[in-house]
C-alpha cells in the first residue's frame, strides 16, 4: 500500500501530482494524473495534453489513494524509476 | 547480516509495483491508450528483473515476450485453441506462445 513514508519507493504512476513549486514558473500549479515516469521527468496528463516535468528542483504534492495529501521534494526521486524500490536516501 | 535484512519491505513494495502497473496497463488499455500500457508493461518487467521477482501467470500472460505488447484479444492478441492447445499470436509482432489444457501427467 502507498504511505507517507514509503511514497518515495513506490509507483507514481495512476497518482494525482500537484506542481508546487518549479525552475521553470510556468510549469507552477500544474495539476493531473502521472502517466508515465523517466529519470529525469514526470509526464502528467492535464486538461491540455500530456506534459512532461523536471523532477529536479521541482516540489510535487501527490495525492494518495487514501485520499491524503504528501508533498515532497523531486529531486529526491530523480533516480531510474526500477531502481527508485531499493534506493538509499542520505539525510 | 544485518545489511541483507535491512529492509525486508524493499520486495513486498516491488510486487505491489508490479500489481499496480498491470492495473494501470488494463485502464490505459480501456481507454485506447495503448502506448501507455505498453510503457506500463515495460516498467513493470524491469522492475521484476532487478528485484529478482517471477511475474505471476496471470500477469505473465497478458503481454507479448518479444515486443512487450500489452494483450487485449482480439485487438492486439489472437486466441485460438485447437487440440488441446491454446495459441495466443501477437498481432504486432507475431510472436506465437502456446499452453496447453491439459497438465502434463507428472504434474497431475
């Protein structure tokens, strides 16, 4: 199951993304489901279209299906998503 | 020992990956976004590679081995069961895995 403290392991894929905060300003307050994930990107499918957003420097807030909400930092998943499952986070 | 069981959870969380990628692979597929399920099909099986995880039947069965074709019959899978036999053709690629009815008798 998805928890606040395994979010970071876990699949965002079929997840609604909030963009808190981004580099780039206009990507800010985009808001959809996660479709598909890269190293570097999360394509989330909005009103317009897919698009596709940087996951470093950006802030995400992801809804889970227990429907809570957990913001977190993108660069901390900024990692090939099959190796994200047995990743190590230094503090 | 201590470094092997520190997180015993890290296998659990990749089969519930792999669970929630298939599920994902079926909605795109209602959808008619085919691509998607594809790339969820893809996701799922790297991800079975480096956890060292089998693919349960159920899901082993329902993508192409070759080109990772996500299987809706009739759309981008053909069935066809003659003696004894169940064929299953990927319309993509036509690649033919076949599975018979009948278990072998050492497995009876």
């Amino acid at each position: 199951m998805i928890t606040r403290q395994n979010i970071l392991f876990h699949e965002l894929i079929g997840l609604d993304v909030l963009v808190l905060h981004a580099l780039n300003r206009s990507q800010c307050s985009i808001e959809g489901l996660v479709v598909y994930e890269t190293r570097n990107m999360l394509h989330i499918r909005t009103k317009k279209g897919i698009v596709k957003v940087q996951k470093r420097g950006t802030t995400f807030a992801c809804t889970l299906p227990d429907g809570s909400r957990v913001a977190f930092f993108g660069s901390l998943i900024a990692v090939s998503p099959q190796r994200r499952t047995s990743m190590r986070i230094t503090k | 020992m201590g470094s092997r069981n520190r997180r015993p959870s890290r296998k659990n969380i990749a089969r519930e990956r792999i669970d929630i990628l298939f599920y994902q692979a079926e909605r795109f597929a209602a959808e008619g976004e085919l691509n998607l399920s594809d790339l969820c099909v893809k996701r799922a099986r790297q991800i079975a590679m480096r956890e060292r995880i089998r693919l349960c039947a159920i899901h082993n069965r329902k993508f192409c081995r070759r080109c990772c074709r996500y299987f809706v019959p009739a759309k981008t899978s053909r069935i066809r069961i003659y003696r004894g036999v169940v064929t299953v053709t990927c319309l993509q690629c036509g690649y033919q895995r076949r599975y018979p009815l009948k278990k072998r008798r050492d497995q009876r």
